[in-house]
C-alpha cells in the first residue's frame, strides 16, 4: 500500500531539473502575512534537509514514508497522515540559481515560476496554476508560493518554495491523495494544514 502511494505522489511532486527555460509569464502576486503559530496540533518529529539549513516540524501522528528506494536525491523527506489523504513532501530543488539575493521578492517568485514549470513537465503538461503567486512572509522568513491541479482544481498542491542562508533552495508541499478512496480534507483545512507547517520552518 505504502510503496503504490509513493509511486503516485512522486509522479506529481518529485522535482526534476530547471534547465529549461519557462516561457513567459506575468505575475499575479498577492502578499500574505503567516501566522506565528501553528494551526494545528504538531509534533516533535523534525524535517531536517542535508545541509542542516532548514528545518520543519510534522503536524500530530503523521508519519514519514521511506523513500530510500523509490525516490529521487532532491527529495528530502515524506510524510503523510494516519489516513493517507495528504502528504508533506520537502524537496531541494536542483538546478536553480540560487543564492542570498533570491530571498528578495523577485528572486523568488522567479523560483517560484521555474519550480511550476518543472511541475508542468512532470505532468506532461496536465499542471495547471490555480490562482495566483503569493509572497508569504512571518518575520524575516519569506517563501513564494502557488497552487497548482492536474485535473480541473477540484484538488490542488499547494507548494512554497525559499532559499536558505546557505544560498540553497528548497520546496514544501502539501498535496492531497486519493489512491485510499478516502475523502481528503476540504480545502479549508488543507490550507490550516499548510500554513501551520511554514510556520514551523526556520532556514
């Protein structure tokens, strides 16, 4: 069960290279102050990337999957709930020119663009952006998110993407599963969910 759920979010979240370029695009970009506290409930089990420059908490009884063997090197950890119907996929994200000046608002949106794009070839062009581009900032800690659906909208991913102090860029998302037959979260609670994890990274 748990290597079929992998299977089929690694076919939508997995990041692959930004080598090529994005075709042209304007911004539609809103601003969003973060909450200092987390929405939900969450535990003590820490996200950490490689470089120990960023860190996440899990919200309460999710679990990590084991990726060793089915995932890419860019992917850094999963994670999903006790009734797996989301998941929490923190990825580095290979390729991009990152470094201290992408923390600016440009820079990350640009880092922004590039990561939907990758989502929209990995998807053979089936991710569509839902809604706009946000800056979501909480303290001196700023990401540039979107949503994006690979069937209408009716379930969207919703990604954050940043650059660390070490120059190195990272992705969060929160995408919702449906390979159990359960119904996943309504939208309002997918959003708490979300928010409550970007506010527990520090980078």
């Amino acid at each position: 069960m748990r290597g079929l759920l992998l299977a089929a979010l690694l076919a939508i979240v997995i990041p692959s290279c930004l080598f090529v370029k994005a075709p042209d695009e304007k911004f539609d970009v809103q601003n969003v102050a973060l909450s200092p506290q987390p929405e939900i409930p969450m535990s003590d089990d820490l996200v950490r990337t490689r470089a120990g420059d960023l860190i996440a908490l899990l919200p309460k009884s999710w679990v990590f999957l084991d990726t060793k063997n089915e995932a890419s090197a860019e992917i850094i950890s999963v994670a999903v709930n006790p009734e797996y119907t989301l998941s929490m996929v923190v990825s580095a994200i290979p390729g991009a020119e990152a470094s201290k000046d992408a923390a600016e608002s440009d820079g990350l949106l640009s880092l922004a663009r590039a990561t939907f794009q990758k989502h929209v070839r990995k998807t053979g062009g089936q991710a569509k952006l839902v809604g706009s581009y946000r800056i979501a900032q909480l303290g001196a800690r700023r990401f540039a998110a979107f949503d994006f659906s690979t069937n209408g909208g009716s379930l969207r991913t919703r990604c954050a993407v940043c650059v660390s102090s070490l120059g190195n860029s990272y992705e969060l998302a929160l995408a919702p599963l449906t390979v159990t037959g359960k119904d996943v979260p309504d939208p309002l609670e997918q959003e708490r969910v979300f928010r409550s994890i970007l506010a527990t990274v520090q980078y």
